[in-house]
C-alpha cells in the first residue's frame, strides 16, 4: 500500500485517522506482521496527520503508544503460548548451544532489552515474542514495556516535529 493511497483515504475519510495510527503501530509491534510493516509508513502517518492538523501531538503519540503497547503484549503472549512448541522444535533442537546463551542472556537482561528493543526497528517485533518465550513473567515485562513505549511516544513526538524542520533547513543549505 502507498502512501498516496493512506492519504487518499483520509482526505475522504478524516475520522479514520486514530485509528490508522493505532493499527500502524501495533502491526509494527506485533511478532507476525512487524517484520514486514516499516516503521516509516507510521512515522509519515504520524507526520501527516500532524501537519494537516487532523490529530494533535499528544492525541497522535498517546494513539501510538497504545497501539505499539498492546502490540507488544500480544507478541509476548504468542512467545508465552508457542514458546514451549517451539522451543522442543527440531531446527530449536539443532541449535541449542545458541539459543541456551540467547536464552541466558534474555533472562539475565529482559526488562533492560524491551526498552532498547523499542528503539531499534529491526527486532522491534521480536524482542516481546523471545521474552515471552522466557521466564520472564508478564508484570515485569507489562512494566518495562510501559516504560519503553512511553519513552518511544516522546521520541517520536520530538522527531514528528522537528525533523521535517530539520530537512527543509538542510535542504536550504544544501540547494
């Protein structure tokens, strides 16, 4: 889907717009469909709505934050419930020195991982699924994921703001 086509759909339907952030950022979140969601069709999103004055700042990041909140919760319960399958897996099986450090280093450092999960897109969606798969209980991680995606919601307010500042004065620079 192109960007074009999201901004087609709401100029003609504006009230959709909450929830096209929320959606953005829980498929971003999310173990199953985060690997193929970029983070920068919501960050544009989150950009858009804010420049066309259709969802406030913090109406757009406290959005954003429930949707990658909940997204990340529904990737540690998958972890929680496919965990024990998949680890007793043969491709698991095969590689079971790797996975005992992974798996020593996740329940040494969890809470700690979440928050910088968060901020690197790449394992964004996976870091929720392999804690989940863990020891790690879901209160800690509820916590620590709170933390982090509040953390996230502030950082992409900032970036909302002050980037498309940012390149309009480096492309008067640069002309």
């Amino acid at each position: 889907m192109s960007f074009e086509r999201i901004q087609l759909f709401l100029e003609t339907n504006p009230e959709y717009g909450w929830v096209l952030v929320f959606l953005f950022a829980f498929m971003e979140s999310m173990v199953i469909t985060g690997s193929f969601m970029p983070s920068l069709v919501l960050f544009s999103l989150c950009i858009y709505l804010y420049n066309i004055e259709l969802l406030t700042l913090p109406w757009i990041c406290g959005i954003a934050f429930l949707g990658s909140h909940v997204g990340d919760v529904c990737g540690f319960l998958v972890g929680k419930s496919l965990g024990p399958t998949l680890m007793n897996s043969k491709f698991i099986q095969k590689r079971q020195k790797a996975i005992t450090k992974t798996q020593s280093f996740l329940d040494h450092f969890g809470p700690y991982t979440v928050l910088v999960g968060r901020f690197i897109p790449a394992i964004r969606p996976l870091v929720p699924c392999l804690l989940g798969i863990t020891d790690l209980r879901l209160k800690r991680f509820y916590l620590a994921d709170v933390i982090a995606c509040f953390a996230w919601a502030i950082v992409l307010a900032v970036l909302v703001v002050f980037l498309p500042l940012l390149v309009v004065f480096l492309g008067s620079i640069f002309k």
